[in-house]
C-alpha cells in the first residue's frame, strides 16, 4: 500500500513537474517574440537555457534513461528479487510457483540457545543473499524502499540477538524474557514488510 502512494505520489509529482515545465518554456518563447529580451540580455537568455536545459534533464531525460535501464535489466532483477523472497520466505509453508508465499519467522517460544541459533540463521539467510545482489539492485534497480527494509530488518536482527543473550544471561528476569520476544516480534515483522515490499515490486516490474 505505501509503495503504491509514494507511486503515485511520484506520477503527481512528474505531471506537476510537467506542466511547470510546459507553462516557463511557454513564457520564454512569449519573451523571446513579443519582446526581444533575450537578444538584449544575452548573460540572461544563458542562464535561462541553463536552467530550462537542467530542468528538463532532471525531470524527464533521467528518469527515462533510468526507467530504460530498468527495463533492459528485468530478467537480472526478477532473479535477484525471487532470491531474496527464497531467503525471507518459509519453504516448508510457501509454494513460489504459485505465489504464496508464508515469511520466515523466529520463534520466540524455545528455549534461549534454539532462539540464538534462529536468529544467527536468519541472519546468515539474508547476508549470503544481499552479498549476491546487493551491488546490482543498488545500481540498476529502482528498490530504494526494498534496500530500506533489508536494513531496517538487520537492525532488528541484531537488537534480537543482543536481547536473547541479555535473557539467557537473566533467565529469571521477567523484563529480559519480554523484551526478548518483543525484539523477536520485531525481527518477524520486518521479515513480512520485506517479504510484502518484495512482491509488490515483482509486481510493479511485471506491469511495466
């Protein structure tokens, strides 16, 4: 749902841009014809190019330069984000080629060592899988908000291991054990944003 807003939100933006764009290249052309000021005001007229030139590059010859690079990177970008989704994803419970697909989830209910271990695995998941992919969906992938996730999703990781370890120091602390599993809960809510924000940009790269 946010990344569907924060679209079309960057349409708005776009058509906003455009018509902006539309209304100061007409009114130069008016100066330039009733007037004759850019003839007179020759530092002027250059600056005014200038910014109508950057302008111009900076709404729409990037972006579609960009949204081509995009496209002739999807096969590459579809693999990188179906492998990221295997490694966030719980194969025993989802069925990929069917596109349901259950997250991967620590469970908060055993005992501190078996907790340790399912963080260390989730965690070890995610790093083989981002040092594979990475350095691509960086630079050739329009997943800013997918990158934020991961990140956020191995603070969450690290906040969990150093609770779990702080109530297994304290077993008997009820604090410690709560904040143990509320750690736990944010590390599988962060797994089933990324797995959503996942799909949704398989999603978005198949429309185009």
């Amino acid at each position: 749902m946010n990344s569907q807003l924060s679209r079309r939100r960057r349409r708005l933006m776009q058509l906003i841009g455009f018509a902006l764009l539309a209304i100061v290249f007409v009114v130069a052309i008016w100066i330039d014809v009733a007037t004759g000021l850019w003839q007179q005001a020759v530092i002027l007229s250059g600056i005014a190019a200038g910014l109508l030139t950057f302008l111009l590059t900076a709404l729409f010859f990037e972006r579609w330069m960009a949204g081509a690079d995009h496209r002739r990177w999807y096969p590459v970008t579809h693999l990188a984000l179906t492998d990221l989704l295997h490694a966030l994803g719980d194969e025993e419970h989802s069925h990929f080629s069917r596109g349901t697909i259950v997250p991967r989830t620590v469970d908060a209910s055993g005992d501190h060592i078996a907790v340790l271990d399912a963080i260390h695995s989730e965690r070890r998941a995610i790093t083989h899988a981002l040092a594979r992919w990475a350095g691509f969906l960086a630079a050739s992938a329009d997943v800013q908000s997918l990158m934020d996730h991961i990140a956020d999703l191995a603070v969450h990781l690290d906040t969990a291991r150093d609770a779990a370890l702080d109530a297994e120091d304290a077993p008997s602390d009820p604090r410690a054990q709560e904040a143990m599993r509320a750690a736990i809960e944010d590390v599988n809510a962060s797994i089933r944003a990324a797995v959503d924000e996942i799909e949704e940009a398989l999603s978005a790269f198949t429309r185009r």
